[in-house]
C-alpha cells in the first residue's frame, strides 16, 4: 500500500464494492477523519467542509451524500475490509 495523502480529493460518492479499491487506500487518512469526528459529535456540514471539501450551502445534497457515502466505507473498511485495522490485507 503506498502511503496515503494527508488530504486528497473525494468523489461524490466512496466505492460500494465488497472488496478493497485503490480508492479506499488513497482515502485511509479521510476515513479516519470521519470516523473521529462523528465519535466526537461534529456537525456533518462542519465535516463535509473540512474533510471532504465541499459547501453543504451552496451544494447540501451532494454534500450529504457524500459524507454519508464516505462514513459509510470508513465503516465498512474498519470492520469489514481490515484496512484500517493493521493488516492491509485485500
């Protein structure tokens, strides 16, 4: 796996695929933000405007969507896909 960037760029919508993408490995760094900030309690506009880059103002249902597209991989990678959890493992 190479080393993920601090702060890339998302899709609209994360991977929906049962398996690992090189997507979700660019995105571990994004993943663990949303993670630690819905155990924190943050806003999702707050959220969508810091990590995943895009206005819930002027775009809210993009901005909703792809938050919840991408919490919902951060889960799945965590419990599911194990990237998260040491192995990398696909």
């Amino acid at each position: 796996m190479q080393k993920p960037s601090q702060d890339p760029d998302v899709a609209d919508s994360a991977p929906n695929e049962p398996l690992l993408t090189a997507y979700d490995e660019q995105h571990v760094v994004t993943y663990m933000r949303l993670l630690q900030a819905e155990g924190e309690g943050a806003d999702w506009r707050e959220v969508a405007r810091v990590v995943l880059h895009m206005d819930p103002e002027r775009e809210p249902d993009r901005a909703r969507r792809a938050y919840q597209s991408h919490l919902a991989r951060a889960k799945w990678v965590t419990e599911k896909g194990r990237l998260l959890r040491g192995t990398g493992s696909k």
